[in-house]
C-alpha cells in the first residue's frame, strides 16, 4: 500500500490548507479571511461582476457569496452598484478602500508564499507556478 504523501492530490490539499492558514493567520488583524482576500482579488482584475458570477468563477456557493460581499461593504472594500446591462441586477465593485487593502497585503502575501515554498530555489518555484496554470486553467475554468 502507497504512503500518504505519495498520493499527489493529497498533498496539494493538505498544501492548500497549510497556506490558507498562514494567510489567515495574515489577515486575521483586518477581521478578514482568504475567502474575502481572493473575492477582492478577483475585482481587481473586473470592473465589477454579478454576485452569480463571483460565485462561478470563484467556486463558492451563491449563499456565501451574499455574505462575503455583505462584510467586504461594512468595511467599505467593495459596493453593490445597479448594472449598467440590467438595473434589476446588482455587481460588485472594488471601492478605492478595497484597492488600498489589497496594497497593503500585498507584501504580506508575498511573506506567506515564501514560506511556504522555502525549500524551493527560484527556478523550481517558477516552474511549479507554471504547472500548477496549467492544471488550474485545466480543472478550474
């Protein structure tokens, strides 16, 4: 019988949850959590996004969505705005506020990543970033 660290789907989750973990621990300060942090992430690179869609491309059920939006607002990092393709529907934004924050942990961010790949040189982190594109793109779209 194989040894757990030998089942490679393993160890990418128990990796996965090891740097959720050290990111949190990073935000804990802000009252946030990765799940806020990648939904931000995400408006950086929109112009606001339906909550449907938020829930689509970040793979979160609908309910959650709703939610981390909901504190995001309180804390002025992103707004709810009519769409400009249907005013019954509402997107999100990224609220200069929201802009600002995701600056700001940028550098703590980059902290968490480098800890976690320590044991790696440059060339051999670029490389498993690449691989782990290519599976992403893959799997995830």
């Amino acid at each position: 019988m194989r040894e757990l660290h030998a089942d490679t789907g393993y160890l990418l989750y128990r990796l996965g949850l090891r740097s959720g973990q050290l990111f949190n621990a990073t935000l804990q300060q802000s009252g946030l959590r990765l799940r806020h942090y990648a939904l931000l992430r995400f408006l950086a690179t929109a112009e606001g996004a339906l909550q449907r869609e938020l829930s689509a491309r970040l793979g979160y059920d609908p309910s959650a969505i709703v939610g981390l939006v909901d504190d995001l607002e309180k804390l002025r990092l992103a707004q709810r705005r009519p769409s400009p393709d249907d005013r019954r529907s509402r997107i999100v934004v990224l609220t200069e506020a929201g802009r600002a924050f995701l600056r700001d942990t940028d550098e703590a961010g980059q902290r968490v990543t480098d800890e976690l790949l320590a044991p790696l040189d440059p060339a051999e982190r670029a490389t498993l970033h690449a691989l782990l594109l290519r599976v992403a793109e893959d799997g995830l779209s």
